[in-house]
C-alpha cells in the first residue's frame, strides 16, 4: 500500500470518527454514531495491518494481538452490566494511556523500526515527552477511578497536609526530568519522568470523593485522547493525531460542561484539586423528622395524579431498576398519567448514565428531558419521584453559604408532592444533608429502588 493511500485511508477512518461522536451526540442518533465508529475503527486496523505487514512481514505478531484484543474486548462487553459501565469506560482510559506509554518506550528503543532516524529529532523527543506522561497520569489515574467506581477503593477523599504542595513539586520534577530527556539525556530522565507521572496519576486522583467522578470520567477520557495524539506526532500517523484531538478536545468540552452543572473551577479540575474540601464538609440529620410511606401508598398517589415526574439517580442504577421503572410507568401511563423522566447532567457516576441506563430498557426518548427543558415543568406536576438521586435534587444548593450553592439542580421540591425512594437517609456524595427529604409534601419510601418499584407496579394494577 502507497503511503499515499494510506493517508487517504486513515483519513476516511477520520472522518467516520467525527460523525460517530455526531451521532453519539442524541440518543436517537447513537447507534448510527456507533456504526461510524466500528467502521473508522475497522478502517484504521485494516490499514495499520497492512503497512506493517508490508514493513515487516509479521503476520502471526499482528494476528495474534488483533484475536487477543478482540476477544477480550468481546468477552467483556458480553459480560458488563450497563451500571458497570462507568468503571468499564475508566479501564479503558487506562488502557490507551499505558498504550502511548509503551509505544514511546519502544519509539526510544528503536527509533527505525517507528520508521525514525537514529539519533531521534528533538521535536520528535518533545512529542515523545508530552505524549508519555500525559498516558502515565492517565493509566494509574483511570486505575484509581476504576477503583473507586467499582467500590474496590473507598469512595471518600484521601487528604492528608501539603497534599497540592507534593504534587506540585513532583510536577515539577517531572518536567525538568522531562527537559533532561528532551535535550538527550536517554533512558535514566525517561525512566524518572514517566514514574513519576504514574504517581502524580495517583495523587491527583484519590482526593477526588465519589460525587465528583463524573468529571473524573470525562478529564481522563481528554487526558487520553490528547496522550494518543501526542503519540501519533511522533509517529507521524495522521489518524492517531486526528482522533486523539477529536477525543481530547471533546473529553475537555464535556468536562467544562460538568464542571457547571456541578459548579466547579475547571481549572482546578484540569490539576487534579477539586473535591476534596467538598467532599469534607458533612452535614448531620439532627432531630428533623420525615413522613415515610410504603410501596402502596406511593402507588395510590401517583395512580391519582394527573402528572408524573421520575428523577433516577445512582440508587436506580444500583438496583438495576430501569426495566421495572418503565414498566411502572407504562402502568401509570394506562390510566392516563403523563409520565416523563427528568435527567442531570452528573447523575449516576458518569456524564450520560442514566440516559444509558434508561436506553436500556427502551424507554422512549421523547419521555426523557435534560434539566434545563424540564425544571419550569415541576411547578405544576403533582408528583416528583426520585429514585435514588440526592445532591442533583439538594435544595441548599440555592442557597448562599451552603457546600453545594450554585449547583444548577433537579427543582424536584417544587412539585405538588415528591416522592422519594432510597435505602437510608444517608447524605449523598457531597456529604450534604438535603432538607427536601423532610418538607410537609415529602413521602419517603425506604428500600431496594428496584424491590420498591415492582411492588409500586402491582399496587397500581
């Protein structure tokens, strides 16, 4: 294959890389978004294997990495539960960090085989520098998210004192390690700058508590694409750079947008130091008292209502309760309940998880809202149910003074009457205590979301 064609080639892959992050965009469009991307993906592997073939002969090494990483990849995403997903996005991460990793390692060890002059062109070693520990703090960063999302790692904050001192001074090890390299020191700076971009990948991880991982999720998915793009300027590889850019340029976009919808610095996401003061500030439920209701007596409201708004939150996805959700509303939906679903822009544990979860069980797009199309709607519903959601639907966040002011959020509380379904009246991720769940209007109903629902479904029928 001409060099010619090959660039022709990856750049169609491009191309269908931009119109499956369109597609991706709305989800009725998403799983033509999908299509483009296994086709650019099957594109740019098909061409990849050829010019190496070609370049070496080496048929069985390429095979038996494609077959490889192909059955894995189909084993898993057989076995992973769509409320896995937001750990499953952050293994990925990682893996594509630990790749720009490992390609510069052997970029280094044989700069002619990565079709380099020998010595390496220092802008190349500059490309080589950024690409690497930008795939460092990537890799042991998105192990920490995976961690943490998965609940093998305790959610809550690490702090400890002159944490943002440490990691600054690392930071700055770091980059004159890397300037070492860079000007031709070989392998003792690049040894030292990439491990200690594997710790700060930590350090600036761990502080993050639980309810910040959404924008975790999407700031390494940036970190990630702009690693492989660094890469693929060293590599000369035209796809690597196109698509590594689209990745970290949309990652960054969708970081600024959590970033305001959960009323943080985006700044102070980039570096890694948000979340901690946060996630310290915990809030006590003193002597208050709450109405609690059971699964019947939710039914018998909501079968009465002319209007319904369901609010699901990470108690929903938990439970795996979305099937029994649109069964429940399918129900209320027969006796001539409106029923529409409002979605944050963070709930759940990744940006999009409950739009997943809700796809799932096929609920029908038109009866999912965003936040902002829904909240003037709440005025005159007569019931908000919120299923598992907590600082999304925390009216302090209105008010000046409190951990969360500024937050835009769910404005469930001003329904004629909220229903709310969780297992305690423990604070959400925030660790603030949410004074909604004791107004007059407020029922709750304790229990497993998914148990609660069902028993909600037979009680209306």
């Amino acid at each position: 294959m001409s060099a010619n064609l090959a660039v022709l080639c990856y750049l169609v892959a491009s191309v269908c890389f931009i119109l499956a992050l369109k597609g991706l965009s709305h989800p009725s469009t998403a799983r033509r978004g999908n299509v483009f991307g296994i086709t650019g993906m099957a594109i740019a592997v098909a061409v990849t294997f050829i010019v190496v073939f070609e370049a070496t002969g080496n048929v069985a090494g390429i095979l038996a990495g494609i077959v490889i990483g192909g059955g894995i990849g189909t084993v898993i995403a057989r076995r992973v539960q769509m409320t896995q997903m937001p750990e499953l996005v952050a293994a990925m991460h990682s893996l594509v960090g630990l790749a720009a990793v490992m390609i510069a390692v052997a970029t280094i060890n044989n700069p002619e085989a990565m079709g380099l002059v020998n010595p390496i062109p220092t802008a190349t070693l500059l490309e080589l520098f950024i690409g690497t520990f930008i795939g460092a703090i990537t890799f042991s960063g998105s192990v920490v998210a995976f961690g943490k999302l998965s609940g093998k790692m305790g959610s809550a904050p690490v702090v400890y004192a002159g944490q943002h001192w440490l990691n600054l001074a690392l930071a700055i090890a770091m980059v004159g390690f890397g300037a070492w390299f860079f000007m031709g020191g070989g392998w003792f700076p690049f040894i030292m700058m990439t491990s200690i971009a594997f710790l700060l990948g930590v350090l600036i991880i761990i502080p993050i508590g639980g309810a910040d991982m959404p924008v975790v999720i999407s700031m390494l998915n940036s970190y990630s694409g702009w690693a492989a793009a660094g890469i693929g300027f060293s590599l000369n590889n035209p796809m690597l750079i196109i698509a590594g850019s689209l990745v970290g340029s949309s990652g960054a976009i969708l970081s600024y947008i959590m970033c305001k919808a959960m009323n943080r610095s985006f700044i102070s996401v980039i570096l890694g130091g948000f979340g901690a003061e946060d996630g310290a500030q915990v809030a006590g439920t003193g002597q208050k008292t709450v109405k609690s209701g059971s699964a019947e007596d939710a039914a018998f409201v909501m079968g009465n209502a002319e209007s319904v708004i369901i609010v699901p939150g990470y108690g929903l996805a938990v439970a795996r309760a979305q099937h029994a959700v649109k069964e429940m509303a399918e129900k209320l939906r027969e006796k001539g309940v409106s029923v529409r679903y409002a979605i944050h822009p963070v709930a759940g544990r990744m940006p999009g998880h409950m739009n997943v979860l809700l796809a799932e069980a096929e609920v029908p797009y038109d009866q999912v809202f965003e936040m902002e199309d829904i909240n003037s709607e709440f005025g005159t519903a007569d019931v908000a149910l919120i299923l598992g959601a907590n600082d999304v639907v925390n009216p302090l966040a209105e008010e000046k003074g409190s951990p969360i002011y500024g937050m835009p959020i769910i404005e469930a509380h001003k329904a004629r009457m909220v229903i709310v379904n969780k297992r305690s009246m423990a604070s959400g991720y925030a660790g603030v205590d949410n004074p909604l769940f004791y107004m007059d209007k407020t029922m709750m109903v304790f229990g497993d979301a998914k148990k609660v629902i069902e028993d909600v479904g037979k009680a209306i029928e």
